[in-house]
C-alpha cells in the first residue's frame, strides 16, 4: 500500500503543469510589451524635448556657431553666442554698438531662388540648435550706423565719427583701423550700418556700397541681439556691452 501510494504520487508530480507554462508565456510577453512601451516613451520624450528646444530657439534665445574671424577679438571662431530673439520683438530697435545676428538675404548675398527648400530647412534646424554651421546668409556683426546717421571715416588717426562725433572703438582688433577704405555714407532710414571688429578680415557693410541698398541692412532682418557666450567654457557669460557710442547725438541734432 505504501509503494503504491509513493508511486501514485511521484507520478502525479512528474505530469507537466499546464498553468504554469502559460504562466511563463503571459510573463514573457508582459516583459517584451512593457519594454516596447518604454522604448516608445523614451522617444517620445525625446521627440517633445527635441520639439520644445526648437520652439525655444526659434521665439526665445538660439544658439549660433561664430563660423570666422571676423568679430575678434569680441568673439572667436568656433565660439557659441546665445542670440536674444526677444531683444526687439516690442517696440525696441537695434542700437549702436549692439552685437547682432542677422539675415543678409538681399543685402550682403543675393537671394538663391534655385536653393532646396528641404535642404535649408534641415540645416537651418540643425544651425537653430547650434549643431551645424549657421546658413551662408546669416551673419554676426556689430551696429555701427543706425537709420538717418551719416558715418565717416576716417580722421588722421584712422578713426569713424558718427553725426560728426569721433568715435574711439576699444573692441577693435589690436592693430586695426576703423577702415582701410574711405567711406562718408548716409544710413537709410530702417536700416542698418553693419561692420565687424576685426574690420581688416571683415566682408561688412563697406564691401557692399556700390550693390542695391548699398550694403546696408534692413531691420527687420535682425534675428536678435548676442547677449551670451555659451562656449567654450572659459568665456562663458554675458557679452560686454560698450559706451563708445555714449557721445554721438542724434542724426537731426546733428545736422542741425
């Protein structure tokens, strides 16, 4: 009796257990399930964050590759500057001396009808998030003349004067004149005079006077104004400001 009972039960322990077997089944399926959704929450995520930082860079602030030498030594080449997009959205206008980021379509390059619009479109996002080099038609130059000035150079000393006051530029290049090649223009009204610091490797305003608009830049073309450096590291912070145009009166008092 006892053997029979022994081998009654070994035998029921060795039958397979259907439920448990399903068990297993319904486990591994959850698991892959629940890892297919969390892939799918993460990209998610990343597409939302992707999708809130070129929404940011494009009303707010947006980063922008300085692609050359011409604004030493205020900024480097290489340098990323954080452009302010809100600096003239109310009523507020480009001032002398601001540092500024701007669209030259139409003024310093011509308009490329033939460009790819997808092409421009992938660059222009990749550039807005300051991972690619900003398109051939933006620049970063500094206001110099604003609508109605009259900027001349240069005295003796190699100097501009603006509304016939001389203007001494602390942030030119160490060596640089305010412009090798004479110049005595009047900036239109709504537009801008633009030049860079290093004004000796500088392609600015002054290159694009004999070109419809006579180089300079309407305003509405300002992307912002650069307030920040956010790399490399050691630089990092605001941009200084300068009061080297503090002096120079208003175009109608001085022509008066």
């Amino acid at each position: 009796m006892d053997t029979q009972a022994q081998h009654s039960e070994r035998d029921r322990s060795s039958e397979p257990d259907a439920g448990s077997g399903e068990g297993s089944r319904f486990s591994r399926t959850r698991a892959r399930l629940s890892s297919v959704l969390s892939w799918r929450r993460v990209l998610a995520g990343a597409v939302l964050a992707t999708v809130a930082l070129l929404l940011f860079s494009s009303y707010v602030v947006q980063p922008f590759l300085v692609p050359s030498g011409s604004m030493e030594p205020t900024l480097q080449v290489g340098d990323r500057v954080l452009v302010n997009k809100l600096a003239y959205r109310f009523g507020a206008e480009p001032q002398r001396g601001d540092v500024v980021v701007f669209d030259g379509t139409g003024s310093f390059v011509r308009e490329d009808l033939d460009a790819n619009p997808l092409a421009g479109l992938v660059r222009g996002a990749a550039a807005s998030l300051g991972l690619a080099e900003p398109a051939d038609t933006d620049f970063v130059k500094r206001v110099v003349g604003v609508g109605g000035d009259r900027v001349v150079c240069c005295d003796k000393q190699g100097r501009l004067a603006v509304n016939g006051t001389v203007v001494d530029e602390p942030y030119l290049y160490p060596g640089d004149t305010a412009s090798r090649v004479p110049f005595d223009i009047v900036v239109s009204a709504g537009t801008l005079w633009m030049m860079g610091d290093h004004r000796s490797r500088s392609s600015d305003s002054r290159d694009r006077l004999g070109s419809p608009g006579g180089g300079m830049v309407p305003v509405e073309r300002v992307t912002g104004r650069v307030d920040w450096l956010g790399r490399p590291p050691a630089r990092v912070g605001p941009l200084t400001g300068t009061g080297a145009f503090g002096d120079v009166r208003a175009p109608g008092a001085a022509h008066g």
